[in-house]
C-alpha cells in the first residue's frame, strides 16, 4: 500500500507536520481505495493544484475549487491567517501546519 509517511510524525493540530497528511486521511489511509490514496498523495507532492500558495507561492490545492462540498483544511483546528498579505487563497499543506492556532 502506498503512503507519503516518512516516519517524522508530530501531529501539529490535524495535520502531520511529517508527510502533512490530516488525522483524518492518516486514520482512514487503509479504508481509502487506491485512487482516493492516489489523489491524497498528488496534492501534497504538489503534482497538482487549483492555485498558488499566496504564502510560499507554491502549488495548493482547495478542495471547494475543484467543486466539492468541503475541503481537506476544514478538518484542522483553524489556524490564524492574520499574517498574510493575501487571505483570499487557500494556502498549502506546508504553510498551513506552520501557522498558529486562531
């Protein structure tokens, strides 16, 4: 089974600070299909993306812009985006687990 772990896991409030995967996905990573893993596994090698990190200007990946109800970041505990420049745009896996809690 495929897995982005590299075994450097802290949980850094629902995401991994490690393989930056949410508690969420790393809890049902046995119960998702190849492709559901597959896509997981795109979005935080950033190999796709729905836009640019306004924070390290990366690729990043919204969930609600590629038509989904929700998105991967609403099962964190909210972070404070106050710092940013920009907080239209969701920022990406990295940036978001750096930032402090709200």
């Amino acid at each position: 089974m495929k897995t982005p772990c590299i075994a450097a896991c802290k949980n850094s409030h629902g995401i991994c600070s490690g393989c930056h995967r949410t508690m969420n996905e790393i809890v049902n990573w046995r119960h998702f299909s190849d492709a559901e893993r597959d896509t997981v596994i795109t979005h935080i090698q950033r190999q796709t993306s729905t836009h640019q990190c306004p924070s390290c200007h990366a690729p990043a990946q919204c969930d609600i812009s590629q038509g989904k109800a929700t998105c991967w970041c609403f099962e964190l505990e909210q972070r404070d985006t106050s710092s940013l420049v920009e907080n239209s745009a969701c920022l990406c896996r990295q940036c978001l687990t750096e930032l402090p809690l709200a």
